[in-house]
C-alpha cells in the first residue's frame, strides 16, 4: 500500500473510532457505556499500534490522542491499570511529540496541551488506584500546572479545571497522611462561586472524608448529610453519586 492510501485508510478507521466510541461530556464516568467500550476497545488498541508501526509516515495525529484518553480511562474505571498506563503513555508521546515539532494540523497548541492534562490525569488515576499515591500526587500538581499555564483569560471552564486538579490533589494528599494540607484546598474550593454544580457533591464527599481522617467526626458527619442532599438533588437516589 502506497503512503498516501495508507494515511487515507488510517485516517478513515480514526474518523469511524471516534464517533463510535462513547465520548465524558464534562469529564463525566464513561460506566454507563461499558458495553460499547469493551466492543470497541481492542480497535482503538490496534490502531494505536498500528501508529506505532508506521509513525513516521502518519504524523501525529491529535484525533487518535483524543479517542486513545477516553479509552485509557475506560481501562482505568474497569481496573485495567497497566492497560490505561500503556496507552494513555503512547497518547502522551503523540501530544508531545506534536508540540515540540509544531506539527498539529486541525487542532491548536492550547487543546493539545488541554489533551495532554486529560491523558495525565489518567495516568495519576491509575498510580492512585494502583496503590501509588506519590506518584499521583506528583501527576496531579503536573496536571494543575499544565492547566494554570493553559488558561484563557476570563474563562470559567478553565477555573473550574483548575479546581477540579486542585480537588484531586487534595484527595492525593489525603492518601499521602497529610490530611491538614488536604483540608485547605478543599476548604478553598467549597467557598468558590463557581462550583455550585455537579462537581460540589464530589467535594463534600471528599471534605467529609478528610474530617474524619482528622477525626472531627460530628463536622464530617454535617458535610456527608450535605453531600448525600447535593447528590440526591443533582444526580438522583439510584445514582452513581448516592452510592458514593
């Protein structure tokens, strides 16, 4: 097969794994959409190999990177840590290799860098649940520094990000016995005006269980009645968040 065909071909099965494969509006859990992912996982697999083969001649292709991040967190929410690793790693060499050659065409330097937080992100989630908190605590001030350094001027989804990376580090944290310096970014976060959305259930979840690792138990208590409301309210009483 010609090079040009090659890259059409390659192309064209991208273009098809992208829109088949469940997308996170909103960095959402992909859990509802298991079955499709199991189906359609292997092929992403296979592509992501076959770019391997024959990198060179594709380029860096920013798409394979964006389908590759949903299907590593796939991996990651199904336990398959070594599998989120290995791909979200080989998504992370596209992005940076693209950046560092200003070869992205379609796509700008500010959502190849917003790219490279999700794959990150996947990356710590998998060290984290893998029994690594260091590691994942390094990943998560890496991902908030990538993202402070990306923001636009005067755009709360990128404040909200921010403080999504801020919430994870604080979870790492906690993991880490450092639960004082835990309590103070999530003190901050619940204070904000931005954050009156699906995201403040997440944080009083957390807040509550950083208390009692302080063991302020009557205070942790207050704030799981609070997320358990926000969770009913936002979410449901047959959600994922109320079994949380």
């Amino acid at each position: 097969m010609d090079a040009d065909k090659k890259i059409e071909t390659f192309n064209r099965l991208l273009f098809i794994l992208n829109a088949a494969f469940p997308h996170q509006p909103d960095g959402q859990p992909l859990v509802g959409a298991w079955k499709p992912c199991e189906e359609l996982s292997s092929q992403v697999v296979a592509l992501l190999d076959t770019f391997a083969w024959y990198g060179d001649e594709l380029g860096c292709p920013i798409l394979l990177g964006e389908v590759v991040s949903r299907c590593a967190w796939y991996f990651m929410e199904k336990g398959q840590y070594r599998f989120a690793l290995d791909c979200s790693q080989k998504a992370l060499k596209i992005c940076d290799k693209a950046l560092r050659t200003g070869v992205h065409p379609g796509y700008s330097a500010w959502f190849v860098r917003d790219l490279l937080s999700y794959l990150y992100n996947v990356q710590a989630s998998a060290e984290f649940e893998m029994g690594s908190p260091d590691s994942s605590l390094a990943l998560h001030v890496k991902i908030r520094d990538i993202r402070k350094a990306n923001k636009r001027l005067g755009n709360p989804d990128d404040e909200t990000w921010i403080a999504a990376a801020n919430g994870n580090i604080a979870v790492s944290l906690m993991a880490e016995n450092r639960a004082n310096e835990a309590f103070c970014i999530l003190t901050d976060l619940l204070e904000r005006d931005d954050l009156a959305s699906n995201r403040d259930f997440y944080y009083l979840n957390n807040t509550s269980l950083c208390l009692r690792l302080l063991g302020r138990f009557d205070e942790a208590l207050q704030f799981c009645e609070r997320a358990t409301a926000a969770a009913r309210e936002l979410h449901g009483d047959e959600s994922i968040a109320m079994a949380l």
